[in-house]
C-alpha cells in the first residue's frame, strides 16, 4: 500500500483549446475536472495501476468535499484533515501543440494546530503502508521544516519516505534523509544552485543531493527522460512519446510506477519511464492504465550518456 501526503491539494480544471490568443474569446474542444496536488496525482496514478493506496490531505469548504467526491469516485481513500481554509482550484489551458499554461492558487493557511493534526494522522494511518509519498508545495502556515519532520517521524516508525518537492522545503529535509527524493531538471539546478546543460550536469547533482543525505535521487529530465542515481551507481532511461498532449501529472505518474515496482533500482527506474511515457499521451491529469504502458519501448542502460545535451537545459 503506498500512502501519500499531499499538504496543498486542488480541485483541477483543465481545458483544452486549439491556441491562446490574450484578450480574445478562446473555446475549448474538451474540458476535464480533476482532484490534484502532487500527492493526489500519485495516488490516482496508483490506483489506475491496480494498486492499493490512501490519500491524506487537508481539505476545506467546497472545492475541499468535491476533491473528496471525486476521488471516492475514483476508488481511492481518502483520509481527510478538515482545515478552515477552503481548497483551491487551478486552471491548466493545454494548447494543441503541447503547450500548457497553468494558473496555480494560493490554497489555505493551515494553523499551527492544523499542521500537527496532518502530522497526525499520516502517523495514525501509516501503520503497513510500504512506502509513503510525501509531494507537493507547502502551503500557507507550513515552515520548510515541516517535511523535515514528517520524514524523522515516519522513519522512526519504520516507513520509507519517498519526497517529491522542490526549495528550502527540499533542501531542509535531506537531513533526514529521505529514501528517495525526485525532482525534475529544473529543481536539480536550483538545489546546487547552477544550471544544468548535459545529462551527466544532471547526475552530477544528484550525487550532490546524496552527498547532503537523500538516500536515492530519481529525477526527470523532460523529453530526456530520466535518471535514477543511488549508492550502486547511476541508470538511465528514456522512452520513445508519439505526441504529447498534457504534462499534468506525468511527473506523478512516473513516481507512482516507481514505488509500485519496489521503490529502488533499475527496474523501478523502468517502470517510472512508462508511466511517464504514457501519461504525456494522455488527456488532462488522466492517469495511465496498465494497457496505456509500453514497458518494452523503454531503453534503460548503467552506461549513462553524460555529454548528452539536454534538449530543455535547466537554468
């Protein structure tokens, strides 16, 4: 059973539109409502694969109950922290050739009280989770030591944390050291704090982030694809895409397969790839399903290609 904390949820709206053209009347072709948050995402990734999961975050208000709504509709359970704050909705306006522009809320200022309770209640509902994802942004009232602190309560109740954020949040829990933390290019640069043009600038900087105490580093490269740097060395991957349509959640996706296949290692690294691989293919935040995959498309190799150049160089 994987659990995930997400500490910002969302209620997503996505719309798709042939172009955008400011200050114009756009229509949209197709429309999606979806629960999100980081953490969301991977539990919905989760659970499409057939795979046990439990979602805990906070949730207010309206747009709060209808995240809720829909992911018991989706079949997921939901272990909800009521907060006074309500749940902010973001806007994803994906265009025809791939590009996508979002617009993020601020979401709730969780209270000191409320922030201990979400504590709480990962510690309450962790008991046999194998591992627990921690992903997202902090919200309002959250410091960047609180994933810090759910990482040491999780480990000394014998869980395996897996965090996908990025800042001062990021950098404050490697002190604890996750057993995996993911970020994409452009997080990796802003944790060392230099741009990254090449693959091999890529896992340089997840040995750094080692080096500061994450135990793994699996990170995604965009079109590149994605490496995965722990202490047996670096792999990479990378999988052939026809034509993407939505980026929402496909990072999401990717750490979904990842902990599904074990969580560590190459295989796990493969199993990433194809979910990510299969979600840009896909609608909106949809999540990809076991006959969405195409885990025989993806080329894995430990002979990573380090003076390849990243197609999107991370500043």
């Amino acid at each position: 059973m994987i659990l995930t904390v997400t500490p910002n949820p969302s209620l997503d709206r996505t719309y798709e539109v042939p172009g955008l053209d400011r200050g114009e009347v756009v229509r949209a072709s197709g429309e999606r409502m979806d629960p999100g948050g980081k953490g969301v995402n991977v539990s919905r990734a989760v659970a499409a694969a057939g795979a046990p999961t439990l979602a805990v975050l906070p949730l207010g208000g309206a747009p709060g109950a209808l995240v809720a709504e829909l992911l018991d509709g989706q079949g997921i359970k939901v272990a909800p922290v009521p907060v006074e704050g309500h749940t902010r909705s973001n806007i994803a306006l994906a265009e025809a050739d791939g590009t996508l522009t979002k617009i993020n809320a601020p979401g709730p200022e969780l209270s000191a009280a409320e922030a201990e309770l979400l504590l709480g209640v990962v510690g309450e509902r962790s008991a046999g989770a194998d591992w627990i994802a921690c992903c997202g942004s902090l919200p309002r009232g959250l410091e960047p030591s609180w994933y810090a602190e759910l990482v040491a309560r999780a480990h000394a109740a014998g869980a395996r944390i897996a965090l996908d954020t990025s800042g001062p949040a990021l950098l404050a829990a490697l002190r604890e050291r996750p057993d995996v933390v993911k970020p994409n290019a452009e997080e990796l640069a802003e944790a060392v704090g230099r741009p990254l043009a090449t693959v091999g600038d890529a896992v340089k900087a997840a040995e750094e982030l080692r080096e500061l105490g994450a135990v793994a580093v699996l990170a995604s490269l965009g079109a590149d694809g994605q490496i995965l740097v722990d202490a047996s060395g670096a792999w990479f991957a990378s999988a052939p895409v026809d034509a993407v349509r939505s980026n929402v959640g496909a990072g999401d996706s990717s750490l979904a397969g990842f902990l599904i296949a074990g969580g560590e290692g190459s295989q796990a690294l493969a199993s990433a790839v194809a979910h990510g691989a299969a979600a840009v293919q896909l609608p909106g935040s949809a999540m990809p399903t076991p006959r969405d995959l195409r885990p025989a498309a993806v080329e894995l190799t430990a002979e990573v290609p380090v003076d390849r150049p990243l197609k999107e160089p991370a500043r």
